[in-house]
C-alpha cells in the first residue's frame, strides 16, 4: 500500500480481513471480518490494525484494501412519500 495524500479529499477504503485455514487438507482463504473507513490518505496495514483492533497475523492473514471517491459513488435519488 503506498503513503499517497489526498489532501482535504477524503476517501472510503474497503477492507477485508482475511485469514489462511487448513480444511481438510487444501489451504483456503477465510474472511474474518468486512469494514469500511474514511482516510485522508492510503492507511498502512498497521495504522488499519490499530483502528479496527484487528488480530492480524501477517504469516496467516492478508488485508484487502480497496480505495473508493464518495464523489463517484452512485446515489439513490430521495425516496418520494
């Protein structure tokens, strides 16, 4: 993950955490947890650890990090009553 700054602009990241297991006998990839945060710049994998309190064990798990704009996000137009 790269130390990119965004400035002001803040960004969603998309993370998942996602852990090694044996079952059975071929390794599979199980996902531990799901979140979504806001940075003004690319979160290392530490400074994510330290906000979510995750248990993350870098020989075991991996964290997919995903950065998305608010701004490019489709909306759903106002709900009429």
């Amino acid at each position: 993950m790269s130390n990119h700054k965004n400035g002001s602009k803040e960004f969603l990241y998309v993370i998942r955490h996602m852990r090694w297991m044996r079952v059975d006998d071929p390794l599979t990839k199980r996902i531990k947890g799901e979140y979504i945060i806001r940075a003004d710049h690319d979160p290392s994998p530490s400074e994510i650890c330290d906000l979510l309190g995750l248990n993350f064990d870098p020989r075991k798990d991996d964290l997919d990090v995903q950065r998305h704009d608010p701004d490019a996000l489709p909306v759903l137009p106002p709900k009429h009553k």
